[in-house]
C-alpha cells in the first residue's frame, strides 16, 4: 500500500518544535506526569511499582472497564485500545475496507480518514461541510453520494478543523440510514465532551447498534497526546475480531506505563476535560474580540466545541500569511492547503494556556 505524505504532520514537522507560539494545536493544554499522578493518593508510588513487560493486546481490563464507562452501553469486551486515535483509523481502515469499496468521508478532514482507504484501493466522496451553512453536512447531500459499492461512512463529530456539531435530529437520521443501507458508520469522536454546552453533546455512535464504531482519544479533549493511547469502541463482533487480529502487525500491544496513566486519567476525565473547557472558553473571548477588531481581514463561525476554529484570510493568500507570521513573529497558524481547502482558511487553536500570548504576538504582527 502506497500513503503519500500527511501534509498537516508535514507541515508540523517543520515548526512544532522549534516555534514559540502554537497558535494551531489541536491538542489541549497537557500536564506533566507527576501532576496527573497527584490526583490521586498513592497513585505515584504504584506508577513506579508498574510491570514493564508486555501488556494485553486488546488493552488491559481495567483500563477497558473504564473506557466502557465513557458510553452509556458497552461492555469491557467492546473497546479495543490502541496507540492513539490515528493506529485505530488505520486499522480500522485496513479491517472494513477493500479495494473497489467506496466510502463516504465528512470533509475538509483530518488526512487519514480518507488517505489510508486510498491507500487500499478504494473510491472516497467527500461529504463537504458548508461554510455558508455554519460548517453544516446536508442528510441530502449524503444521499447523492451512495452508490451500490458504498461500504462506509466516516464522520468527525466535533469536527476538526471547524469546531462544527451535528444536531441530534441528524445525527440519529445519519445512524438510521448508516444502518437501513446496510453501511458501517465511523465516528471519531475524539473531540467528544469537549462542547461549549453540555446539551448539544451527541451520544456516542456505538451506543445505535453494530453498524457504528465510536472512536477516542486520550490526546484532544484531555489533553494527554504523549500518553499516545487510543481506542475504539463497538459491538460490532467481526469487525472488532478483525481489528484486534491486524494489530498483532502493527504495535501488538500498547505502553504499560501509558496504559496505567490512561486509566488514571480517565477515572478522572471530567476532571481534566472541565480544565480544558475553561481555557477554551476564555480564549474564545479573546479571540471573538480579535475578529471583532479585524472584521475586515477575518470572517470566522464560532466552534460549538472542541479546541479549534477554522477562519478565513479575506485579503491576500492564506499560505503565504502563515508563512510570514511563523518566519516574522513566531506564531504558527495552519494554512487550510494541508486539509486541501482552498478557500483561504487556516486552522486557530483554542486549548493553550499561552494563547492570550499568542495572539498578543499575532496583533502586533497584523498592526504592522
Ligand atoms: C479528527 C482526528 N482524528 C484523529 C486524530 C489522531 O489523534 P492522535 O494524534 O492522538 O492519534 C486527530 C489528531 O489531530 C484528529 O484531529
């Protein structure tokens, strides 16, 4: 199988490290392991005791248990943990899907939700959000795009990079009709409990039958992506078979030492995604004002939830500001070329502490 570059990990490679403002990361504010490890009384001293063999494939039971808890019906036996969200889409991919198949992908879109079904040898239509609509996907749009090979549909709720929802009425029609047509529905949700208002939270798509897989992260919401724990969760018994069978090539088990913290922090995940909510929030403020300030120079649809916001450049070409901001000002913004949008927009990150900094950074840059 051939991939060809992932253009958003690409373009990371190049400034990530070495750029004093992340003004992009999809990833929330993270911690140090001894501040997780403090959330819970001896928690630090049974860290250290921790067995450094190998762990059990499918993840280990109690930390299995504990993600089962996220979803209002599975069962221990209905996760099957990975290293981190992206090995679970790969797999995922390389399990349901073969040449010829044709899938049906929300986009713009995070690379590999579409690229590694490529890679195999399928057909992929985009479901395309509609900026004019608040970033919306149409049911009837959906319906256009079916054809007699149809095997999947991918969606990403919330939606990176736009911070969109579906409201419940889509999405339990988009789970009915997943479901009447005979298709798998995969949902990466690892935004999930990450919305602005607790009420607009979607349920998990496991939860509407075998024909759904749900998938999570330790990584966004939580803010935790070193731990690089993953997983997916479904009741759909082949598929997860078929699944825990392709991992044996890929990592065959996962970190035992991110395994435990995995499960900590997920004993204590409202914890931390109540942390991220609240720097988010306050950014947003900050970040309404900007574009307020600048309307003639952005126009921007607020995020229902998540850590990102997808705005656009209206006055010159989206790269070449990205460009420029990085080299002059040391800000990284994320031009929308990487998600193939050629509209101008780029990628805001809203999960950091040093946000107000950066865009602080950024206005002089723009006053200039
Ligand atoms: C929508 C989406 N899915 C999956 C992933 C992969 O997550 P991880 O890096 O934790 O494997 C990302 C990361 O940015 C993402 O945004």
């Amino acid at each position: 199988m051939k991939l060809p570059p992932f253009k958003l990990e690409r373009y990371f490679a190049r400034y990530e490290f070495n750029t004093e403002f992340l003004l992009c990361s999809s990833d929330c504010e993270s911690m140090s392991i001894a501040d997780l490890l403090a959330f819970e009384d001896g928690a630090a001293e049974r860290f250290h005791n921790h067995w450094l063999g190998y762990t059990e494939s499918l993840g280990s039971p109690t930390l299995r248990k504990e993600i089962a808890t996220i979803y209002s019906t599975t069962k221990p036996e209905d996760i099957l943990v990975f290293a981190g969200a992206n090995e679970a889409i790969y797999l995922f991919m390389m399990a349901a899907l073969k040449e010829n198949d044709h899938i049906i992908v929300h986009a713009p879109h995070y690379q590999s939700l579409s690229e590694v079904a490529k890679g195999i040898g399928c057909m992929v239509s985009p479901w395309r959000a509609r900026e004019e609509n608040g970033w919306a996907l149409d049911l009837d749009e959906l319906r256009h795009l079916m054809r007699p090979s149809t095997k999947a549909i991918v969606v990403n709720l919330p939606h990176n990079p736009t911070g969109y929802l579906m409201s419940l009425v889509d999405f339990d029609a988009l789970n009915t009709f997943a479901q009447e047509n005979n298709l798998l529905l995969f949902s990466d949700e690892v935004y999930r409990e990450s919305e602005y208002a607790v009420a607009d939270r979607l349920p998990a798509a496991v939860n509407y039958g075998t024909h759904a897989v749900s998938l999570g992260v330790t990584s966004k919401t939580y803010g935790l992506a070193g731990l690089r724990i993953g997983w997916l969760a479904t009741k759909n018994r082949d598929l997860y078979n078929k699944m825990a069978s392709l991992k044996d090539y890929t990592t065959i088990c996962n970190s035992a030492p991110s395994e435990f913290l995995a499960e900590l922090a997920m004993r204590h995940r409202t914890r931390l995604a109540n942390r991220n909510l609240e720097i988010i929030k306050h950014n947003l403020t900050i970040v309404d004002d900007l574009f307020t300030r600048y309307s003639s120079l952005f126009s921007w649809h607020r995020p229902k939830a998540g850590s990102m916001g997808f705005p656009k450049l209206l006055r010159g070409d989206v790269e070449t500001f990205c460009d420029d901001l990085v080299k002059k000002a040391g800000v990284l913004l994320l031009p929308g070329s990487v998600y193939d949008d050629a509209h101008n927009h780029f990628r805001l990150g809203l999960g950091r502490k040093n946000f107000p900094q950066a865009v602080e950074r950024l206005e002089g840059y723009l006053s200039k």
